[in-house]
C-alpha cells in the first residue's frame, strides 16, 4: 500500500504541465488511502486496548473488593492473577476476528 502511495505521488511529480496546488492535490489524493488504513488500524487497536484494560480494571476492583471484605492477600493474588489472565486470553481469541476484520476493511481502502 505504502509502494503504490509513493509511485502514485511521484507519477504526481512527473506532469510538467500541473500546477503546483494540482500536484499538491494529486499527492494528497495518493496519502489519503494509506491514511485511512493507519487510522483504521489505530481505531481497532485501540478499541481492542480498552477493552483489555476495562476487562483488567474489573479484576482489579474485584481484588479490593475481596480485601476490604477481609480476604487473606495471597488469596486475593492468586484471584487477581486468575482473573487476569482470563482476560488475556480471552482477548487473545479475539485477535483472529480482529485481524480478519482488519484485512476485510483494508482491502477496500483504495478501490
């Protein structure tokens, strides 16, 4: 993607007869695919992130609830590792859909 930005940017370069707002234009034309695809991919990233971090969050009040219940603090580790690494994995089973997604949005960036 970034290959055809820049051979379309410089295919840009190469009309002598444009003006520069033409060629400027034409370049802008030829980022703007690769830039829809880098915030596309910062978008899901992003949202996969959050919600990696809220599942972590609610771990984490899990384990002060248990403290201030009175639990035992290797117990409530142990609990909060558990429930962590939950979390990891479940997210991780996420990714195959995520990238899948990804893929399928990108290949129609540009056509």
């Amino acid at each position: 993607m970034q290959g055809l930005m820049f051979r379309c940017s410089a295919g840009c370069c190469e009309d002598s007869q444009a003006s520069m707002q033409q060629v400027h234009q034409c370049i802008e034309r030829c980022h703007a695919p690769l830039a829809q695809a880098q915030a596309l991919v910062t978008s899901e990233l992003e949202k996969f992130q959050d919600r990696l971090a809220r599942c972590t969050m609610h771990c984490n009040d899990k384990a002060k609830d248990s403290i201030d219940a009175g639990s035992k603090e290797l117990q409530v580790k142990r609990q909060l590792e558990s429930c962590v690494t939950t979390c990891v994995d479940d997210h991780k089973n996420l990714i195959p859909t995520m990238t899948k997604k990804m893929k399928e949005s990108l290949s129609s960036i540009g056509k």
